[in-house]
C-alpha cells in the first residue's frame, strides 16, 4: 500500500474533532496523487479559457478581466468540468466532513474554481480576499455548520497567498456584513470584525493535495500572491443532508436550483445537490 492509499483511509480521531470544534478548521492528509493534482491544474487552464464537458453552464459565466492581477472564481465548476466534478463528490472527503460534524450523509452545496494570479513584488492588493465568514452568503440556508473544503493544486503558504484563518471564530457566531469576500482591505475588516473578540491569525499551509476543512462561520482570508506562479485551488462547500432553504433572509443563486416557487422549509435535495456521502 502506497502512502497515499494509506492517507485515502484515514479516519477522523477524536483529536481531529477536538482541532475542528475548538480552532474552525482541520487541515487533512493528502487526497489526492499527483496525476489527479496536474489533471485539476488542466482542468483550470481548460475553465478559464471556456472549453466545458458537456453541454451545460457554469453558475456565473465567467469573463477574463483585462486587470491581469484579479482574482478568477467560478462556482459550480463541476456542471462543467469532469475533473472538478470528481474530485468535488469525492465520497472520501463526504466522509470526513461526515465524521468532522458527527452527521450521516452530506451533500454538495456548491463549488468554486479559484486562480489567484502571481504578482511578484507588484505594489497591488488586486488578489487579496477579505476576511469573510462563508456563512455570511449563506444565510438562506438553515444550517450554519457547512463545511468549506479548499484543496490546494500547489504547496501553499503565505509566500504564494495562502489562506490565514482566524482561530475559534466559528464560536462568534453569524457577525452583521461578514459577506465581505471581495473586500481587499484586511486591515479595515480586521478593525471590524476583531472589535473586543480575541483575534489569532493562523495559517494554513498546505502540501499539493491536502485540504483546509473550515467550518461555515470561520473567519477566514488571503493576502496577495507574491511568487511568479498562479496560486490554484477547487474548493468544495458542503453541507449536512436535510439542510433547508430559510425563506425571506437572503439571496442566493442557489435558491433558484429549488424550483420556481421555492417555499420556506424546503430542503435542498436535488440532483444540484448531490450526496456524496451517506452512512
């Protein structure tokens, strides 16, 4: 058995579970090989440049920015992509999420494609992400405890714009106008969010293939990318089977997946939402 078909068993350990209730996030053994890693790395060149498996459309169609430095996301990748869409549904990160929230089946909420360009020394915050709280675009659903699961297609530290969180902010609560993804400013979040709360950044720094799990109220946010090189990710943001739409609170692409007339109390439970984990 090699070491990867090792780690592609592990089992959460109550350690693990202790890491994820007290920090807002685990950090995994590695997922995926390297064959499965430099597939994902094509399937970015492929998204970005439109050339889509089957006949379908990505969630946001996405349009290249003439600012080079942007920041690129696509949501629901895997509607478009075979390669994302396996890795995604992947039934062995469904069970670790499982095990991380002591549920029986979990179920894909959405993905993300992301490409944080490289600047260099470059006196830009272009690929900054703001510290956000993922539920905070969420709110239309009725559970707080997803689960974001952003796999790293590089080794990934603060060097290339790896992702910091914010330690035990998962216990905060839902905080007012934390949907500030696309805020750049972290100091200014940060004078925010921190107010009188105890505020550790940590970071995650990752291998290619291995994962941050972040639970959905974890404060959360990168800084610029400062090697040459495109930092890339796909990103799986899962929820707990039987979470429900929460009517009149929220707007969300997600709720037009329910149907025409979506009504409070109504489970997101389609083929847009796939299990891909159940005990």
């Amino acid at each position: 058995m090699t070491q990867l078909q090792a780690e592609r068993q592990y089992k959460i350990t109550d350690a693990d579970k202790e890491t994820f209730n007290r920090d807002g996030y685990w950090i995994s053994p590695k997922l995926f090989d390297d064959a499965q890693i430099e597939r994902l790395r094509q399937a970015h060149e492929r998204v970005w440049a439109g050339d889509y498996d089957g006949d379908g459309y990505s969630m946001n169609p996405f349009r290249l920015s003439a600012n080079p430095d942007a920041l690129r996301k696509l949501d629901n990748g895997w509607w478009i992509n075979d390669e994302v869409r396996k890795a995604v549904t992947d039934p062995f990160i469904g069970e670790l999420c499982a095990d991380l929230l002591a549920e029986d089946e979990i179920r894909l909420w959405h993905d993300q494609v992301i490409y944080k360009p490289g600047i260099g020394d470059k006196p830009s915050n272009d690929g900054n992400v703001g510290w956000h709280q993922d539920y905070g675009y969420w709110q239309c659903s009725s559970r707080p405890d997803m689960i974001t699961v952003w796999v790293a297609l590089q080794d990934t530290d603060l060097t290339n714009g790896g992702m910091m969180t914010i330690l035990g902010s998962h216990k905060w609560g839902l905080i007012p106008d934390s949907d500030s993804f696309f805020n750049q400013n972290m100091e200014e979040l940060k004078a925010k969010y921190a107010a009188d709360r105890e505020w550790v950044e940590e970071p995650c720094i990752l291998k290619a293939g291995q994962a941050s799990f972040h639970h959905g109220l974890t404060f959360h946010g990168s800084g610029p990318n400062r090697t040459n090189d495109p930092r890339l990710s796909v990103v799986a943001h899962v929820m707990p089977g039987g979470t429900a739409y929460r009517a009149g609170v929220q707007r969300h692409d997600n709720v037009r997946l329910l149907g025409p007339r979506p009504y409070d109390g109504q489970k997101f439970d389609s083929e847009y939402f796939p299990v891909i984990y159940k005990r």
